[in-house]
C-alpha cells in the first residue's frame, strides 16, 4: 500500500512539473510575440504626426502670431520650425478646396467629398506619397509650446499641474522664441522675440496667473468688431425710436398745456 501510494504521488509530481513547464514556455512565447508585435511599428513608413494637432498649431500661428509678424513686416526663416515650410501637412492643407460647408474638393485629383474629415481620410490613403516623411516638420510637436490643448479642449486644464512638464514646454516655447526671433537680428525681431515670450511662454507656469494669447489675436478681434458693429446698427433705430417718441411726447405736452392755460386766461373775468 504504502509503495502503491508513494508511485502515485511521484506520478502526480512529474505531470505537474511537465504540466508547469509547458505553461511557462508557453507564457515566454506570448510575451516574446507580444514585444515583436510592440516593435513592429517602428518597422513601417507610417507617419507619426498627428493631423489634428498639427492643424489646431497652425491655426494658433495664424490667429495669434501671424498679425503681429504682418504688422512689422518680418520674415521668418525657414530654419524656424513655425515656418510653414515645416509643416508636415501644410502642401495638403492648401490644396483643400472649399466650395460649401459640405463640399470639399481634393486639390491634387479634385474629388469632391461631403466632409473636411473625408477629404483628410483621402489625403492620408490616396497621397499619402506626398508628404515627405521627417519628424522635424511635425508642428504637432510644438503643440505644448503653443498651447493647443488650451484652444482644441479646455477641460483638460482642470487637470493637476505637472511641474515637469510646464518646464519642458517653457523650454521649447523659449527655444522658439530664441530661434525664429534672434535678438541679434534687429529691432523688430528683438519687438517679436519679447512678444513671443509674452504671448505664448510667460503661461507656462503653474500658477495660472497667465493665460496664453494675452496680446489677443485676429480672431478674437474681428469677433468683437463684429460683435460692437452689430451692437450698435440694432441700437441705433431703438435710438432714434426712442428719441422721436419723447420728442411728440415732449410736443403734445406743449400744445396741452397752451390749451390749458388759455381755458384759465378765458375763464378768468367771470
Ligand atoms: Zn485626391
């Protein structure tokens, strides 16, 4: 009994071993199949530059940077990365053709599609031979400089303040500075290198005292433009309303009152 017993348990011991052996190398498989899979984007020619982001920048250059650049007659160079020579997407960009809210024309091939979307989803399919691949004209990576989450989506700013990232972004956002405006370069690059600073790197802090785009922008300008013009075009007839009302008011009143005092004048004598 007792020999029957101990066979079994030794038994029973070698599967389990055999049994563990199998599972591990199994799990050293999956875990080498699963860091081939990890390692193979790497391998591909895809582009690793986000549209959206590259885009959102774009639109803070123009709106917030663009007319100030205007107004001093600068030329950025195109070793700044702001230039649109550095952007990744800016050729497709410019050969989107807007005929209506839902009417876009590819440039290149002039197919048309309902949506801006579409048209970006062709872009990224059919010539997608056209952008030249180099991570250096990615705008998308200035976005922390820039701001672009402050302008796509204002909700992640509730978000705790990482001190290490502020630093980075600070950092870039000066080299920008230092790069597309060198003080060395004359009066009015030293104007735009200090507007810069103030514009779009004095925000990076943790403190939040400073909001990005504190000089404004062209948007923003033409909005309220917009918005006082139209203010003053719907006031202006309540005006002038109001004005003659109390001027016939202010008649009426006259003509009542002579009427009264000569009622009093004719029954004086009796
Ligand atoms: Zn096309």
């Amino acid at each position: 009994m007792g020999r029957g017993a101990k066979a079994i348990t030794s038994i029973l011991l070698i599967e389990f071993l055999l049994l563990y052996n199998t599972v591990s190398q199994q799990g050293l498989e999956e875990s080498a199949a699963a860091r081939t899979l990890k390692q193979e984007p790497h391998h591909t020619n895809e582009v690793h530059c986000s549209r959206e982001r590259s885009k959102a920048a774009w639109k803070i250059i123009e709106d917030y940077l663009m007319p100030f650049l205007e107004e001093e007659g600068f030329q950025i160079s195109t070793k700044c990365r702001l230039h649109p020579d550095n952007d990744l997407f800016r050729d497709q960009e410019q050969h989107k053709i807007c005929l209506d809210v839902n009417e876009w024309r590819c440039g290149y091939c002039k197919k048309s599609f309902r949506a801006e979307n579409f048209l970006d989803q062709h872009f990224d399919n059919r010539h997608y031979n056209l952008l030249s691949v180099n991570q250096s004209k990615c705008l998308a990576d200035l976005c922390g400089a820039l701001h672009c989450d402050f302008v796509m989506n204002s909700k992640s700013l509730k978000a705790k303040c990482n001190p290490a990232a502020v630093a980075r972004n600070r950092h870039l956002c000066e080299s920008l500075a230092d790069s597309c405006f060198p003080i060395t370069q004359g009066p009015s690059a030293s104007r735009l290198h200090e507007l810069f600073l103030h514009q779009f790197c004095d925000a990076h802090t943790c403190s939040r005292k400073n909001k990005p785009f504190p000089k404004g922008g062209k948007k923003q300008t033409s909005i309220l433009y917009m918005a006082t013009s139209i203010l003053i075009l719907m006031l202006l007839p309540i005006f002038y309303l109001l004005y003659y009302l109390y001027q016939r008011e202010m008649n009426r009143g006259t003509q009542v009152l002579r009427r009264v005092s000569q009622v009093g004048r004719k029954t004086k004598p009796s």
